[in-house]
C-alpha cells in the first residue's frame, strides 16, 4: 500500500443504517449494499444512522411521505396523515450537533428516503401528486450543517465516475485533517499541497490557481482564516468531476518531469497510451500504471509523493471508468 494513502486510522464515514443490512425500514427489512460493506468497508469505519428508528417511530412502522412545498415539506404519515415533521426535526437538529464529535470525513445516505434521500426525492402535492424534487429532512439538515463533507447516496454510488470521485473526496479530507491534526503549520500545509498538486490540478485547474496563490501568501493572513479558506478551496475543488481533457493535461505535466530520462521508445510508448486513452480504448488506471512504472525507474522524487499517482487503495479498484 503506497505511503499516500496510509492513514493513522479508518476514515470514519455515516451510513444509513439499512445500507449495513440492519432490519429498520419501515417494513422491517433492509437495503444491504454489498459493495458498501464488503469492499469499502475494509476501509472505513461506519456510523449508522436510522432517523426514522432513532425519532422513536419504530420498526415496523407506517410509512410516510414528505407532503407541500419541495424546500420545506412536511412529514405525513401515508395512511391516517398524522404530521411527524416536527418530531423528526427536532431530532435531527440535536443529532447532527452530536454527529460533530465524530470527526465524520463523509456520509452516504439511502435514497429517495423521505428522511435519508440526498437528491429526487417525491413530494407530494395536497392532491396527491409527487414531483422527485425533495430531500429528506435528516440529509438537509446534515448537508446544511455540514457543507464540507462528501455526501453521496447509495444509488449515485452504482455510477463509477460518481463513486471514484467520492472515495477521492472522503480520502482527501481524513489526510487533510490528520494533517492539521499532526502539524498546522505552514510549512505542513506547503507539503501537503506539494503532494497533492496534481490531484488538485486534474479537478480544477481554477483552484489549483488560487490555492497555489494562497499558499504563497500564507505569511500575511491570520493563520486561522488561512487554514480555513485553503480546506474550503480543497473540498469545492475535489467536488469537481475530473475529465479526459483535464487528465491529459495532468499526465502530459507530468511527462515533462522526466522526458530526458526517457529513451525515444518509452517516450513513444508513454504518448500512445495517452492517446489510447484519449480515444477511450483504455481507462486512467493503464497510463497512471504506466507512469507509476517510470517513475519508479527513473527515482522522481516529486513524482514519488503525488497523490494524484497513489490516491486510493488498489482494492477499490477505482480509475477503470474516467
């Protein structure tokens, strides 16, 4: 396991409590994700979270809707219309209080969940009809009041550009903290934007400006507004889905590094698996190999450091479908 991704401990993640096979939802049954448990789960560290079980409303339970307007609905349960808004409100507002202890680097909900769904979920009009406009009330509250971390849906996550790009941000954001945790400094914080520079790059050319920027006037902020505004610019940047154009331009920068080391036969080789991957007959993950194995060859030591070559454990088995 390269030393980019070796961590003090697991990243600690919230999770639908269903999600982990625990028999919660309203039907006393469960969503149990195999890919969450199984693969990501060698990982991290799951919080589980049930509102709906937790706001005290019981397993098996009737089921409920979100009912009236898509930015403030209420929570009405299907069959006597009884209006449990304010009880799970009141819930998750001291709930996402406590969730702060737990240094939480992301949080995957259950979709379309009336109070877990992140994104499309059905509000229905006094007449009965659903437009998929909603959020759940525990995930507004959590992505309000916690606008920083990573929040994915397990239905999102069957997409593999949105899962790579999820586990990137959670990765990020645990080395980000044990960084400031370990040595919230400036020249800690130079190191740690050395090392991950091109993972920044190929999200967001944009903020790897201005973060470099930043980096650069560190001396003349106050150091908190400084470490603040730098985590800020990191997890907006990382939010951004990577692209093959934004790829290449990373992969050619980092051929520059070591082109007069090359041999005209590697050079060739390098460049025509660029351009393979270009055309989309190979995925990231053959030129990254390739580069690895140069790097390696040729002892680059900046090259060495990058996240961007090492950001994951291989067993995640993620760049296969950027």
């Amino acid at each position: 396991m390269s030393r980019n991704f070796l961590l003090s401990e697991k990243i600690k993640l919230g999770i639908s409590t269903c999600l982990l096979g625990e028999n919660v939802r309203w039907n006393a049954k469960h969503k149990l994700d195999r890919h969450l448990t199984q693969t990501l789960g060698q990982f991290v560290e799951y919080v589980p979270v049930c509102p709906e079980v937790e706001a005290g409303f019981g397993v098996p339970r009737e089921s409920m809707r979100l009912v009236g307007d898509p930015q403030s609905p209420r929570l009405i349960k299907f069959k006597n219309k009884e209006d449990r808004t304010d009880q799970m409100l009141n819930w998750t507002k001291k709930h996402s209080r406590n969730l702060g202890k737990e240094d939480l680097c992301g949080f995957i909900f259950k979709s379309y969940s009336p109070s877990c769904g992140m994104t499309n979920v059905k509000v229905y009009s006094d007449k009965g009809l659903p437009v998929k406009k909603g959020v759940g009330l525990f995930a507004r509250e959590f992505i309000d009041h916690f606008p920083l971390i990573p929040v994915e849906d397990e239905g999102r996550l069957h997409d593999p550009r949105i899962r790579d790009n999820f586990i990137e941000r959670i990765f990020s954001l645990k080395r980000w903290r044990e960084m400031l945790a370990q040595k919230k400094s400036l020249g800690g914080l130079g190191d740690f934007h050395t090392r991950n520079k091109l993972l920044i790059l190929s999200h967001s050319p944009k903020h790897a400006g201005r973060m470099g920027k930043l980096v650069a006037a560190g001396k003349s902020l106050p150091a908190n507004k400084f470490f603040s505004q730098y985590g800020k610019l990191l997890m907006e940047a990382l939010s951004l889905q990577r692209t093959v154009k934004k790829n290449l331009n990373v992969l050619q920068h980092i051929m520059g590094y070591f082109k007069k080391q090359l041999t005209t036969d590697e050079k060739q080789e390098l460049l025509k698996c660029f351009e393979q991957y270009k055309n989309g007959f190979v995925p990231l993950v053959v030129p990254i190999t390739l580069v690895n194995h140069y790097v390696r060859k040729y002892d680059q030591p900046y090259l060495k450091m990058q996240t961007y070559l090492n950001p994951h454990p291989i067993e995640l088995k993620l760049g296969t479908h950027v």
